[in-house]
C-alpha cells in the first residue's frame, strides 16, 4: 500500500525485547514492541512511550499520513545528544494501536538491537526468509560475451521476493578483470558485503560483483563467496541461458 492510498497498514506486535541507543545513551528498551509494515517491503519499530528512556521534544512539524493518520514530529534528547526530527507520533491514528506508541528513526539512532543481537538497515520482515543451498549445478557466467566465472560448486541464495543469487568460489572467478571498488552496502540478513567492478579493454562495469567476508551467523554459507547481478550479466545455469530478472537492481 502507497501513502496516497487511504486503508490499514499491516501493524502486529512483536515478542522481542527492542533497545535503541542515541551516542551512547540507552533510548529505548522494550519487551512490547510493534512492526508496522510502512514500506510494503519490509517493517519499522514502533515502541511504548512509556518505555523510552530518551526525551521527546516537540519541534513543531508535523507529517501528513493517510493510512495512519496525521504524524507530529519531535527531537529526541539523550543526555544532551539530539536527533532533530528522529521521533514521531501518530497521537489521533485511525488505527489505535499506534496512538500510544513513537517511531523512532531507524538511522537517527547509533545502535538497535532485537534481545542481545545489534541490527542493521531496519528490522528483519518476519515473513522473509533466505534459505542457502549448496548445488552441484554448472553456473556460468558472462558479459558481452566474455566469461566471468564458471563453477560446478556454487551455493544458491533463495530470498524471499528476490531472484536467486548465486554464490560462486573465488578461485572460479575471471580475478584478473575484477577491479576494487570503495563501495559497501548493507543488509540485515546477510551483513555489509563489498563489491568489485569488472574491466573489459577500457570499458569499466561499476559493481558487478559482491562478497559478504563476514556475514550475519544465520548467511554463514556464502562467507568469503562472490555473486553477481543476475539482473546485469548473462548467466548459464546447466547450459541454459536464464532470463535476465527485474528487480529494484535491475
């Protein structure tokens, strides 16, 4: 559902015990937390009020929502630390489970964490599961027709709502056309991956490939493997050419 779409967002309480940390101050720190599905890709907390540890000032604006309601914004005080603009509430919210709770901007806080375990990019969607198996099957990979790897040993990554990825050793990579790239991203499945460009002649193909070197207890598999966007080179999986996908990367 868009914000131009009046209707219910989907909200569901959450058993975990929720901390969120502003410089180096506690926050918030709930048992009672509640996703509320704002992005139909993935959820946000919304936490008590009463369990925030960290001030809430009212700085005057306010943030139009249809679905859940009109949203007045405050700064967030932690022993003199502020993130201007990093809460709001939805006090006259025609879904009442919000009146009573804050949003706290997820990138306005230095740390969250679900029980002991830190959390990155924003909460994990419940419903989204990966799921990594090793395969036998022949992957090869190409772009304008030369070939960038090829492996009898990948591991297949199935994401929820995502192409299959996959995951190739290193030493099946072309290494000599890959190029170091400064870029990083992250995911809060997997972990922070980095990226490698590939170099054709003069032609440089920006990031490419990636390599999760340390990723999330629950990716352990893909640790250290490479995987290219399906979406923007051609790969063969069993001597059949696969269908470029569309995706958000594509």
């Amino acid at each position: 559902m868009t914000e131009t779409q009046r209707g219910r967002v989907r909200v569901e309480p959450s058993t975990k015990r929720v901390r969120a940390y502003l410089g180096g101050q506690l926050a918030a720190d709930t048992a009672h937390p509640t996703l509320v599905w704002e992005s139909p890709h993935y959820p946000t907390y919304y936490l008590p009020v009463a369990d925030l540890r960290a001030k809430l000032e009212p700085n005057g604006n306010t943030r139009p929502s249809p679905s859940r309601g009109p949203g007045t914004e405050f700064d967030v005080v932690a022993d003199g630390v502020i993130a201007a603009g990093a809460a709001v509430r939805h006090l006259d919210s025609p879904i009442p489970e919000l009146r009573d709770l804050v949003k706290l901007d997820f990138q306005a806080m230095t740390e969250w964490f679900e029980e002991d375990e830190p959390i990155y990019v924003h909460p994990r969607d419940p419903y989204t599961r990966v799921d990594i198996l090793g395969s036998s099957r022949h992957v090869r990979v190409e772009l304008n027709g030369v070939v960038l790897a090829d492996s009898h040993s990948p591991r297949i990554l199935f994401e929820t709502g995502l192409p299959a990825r996959y995951y190739l050793p290193l030493t099946d990579l072309r290494m000599d056309l890959l190029t170091p790239s400064d870029t990083e991203t992250h995911c809060p499945y997997k972990g922070t991956a980095e990226y490698r460009s590939v170099l054709l002649g003069a032609e440089e193909f920006r990031d490419l490939v990636w390599i999760y070197r340390t990723p999330l207890p629950e990716s352990q598999k893909i640790a250290g493997m490479a995987c290219f966007y399906n979406e923007k080179v051609d790969i063969w999986i069993d001597g059949e050419l696969q269908a470029r996908p569309h995706s958000p990367f594509s």
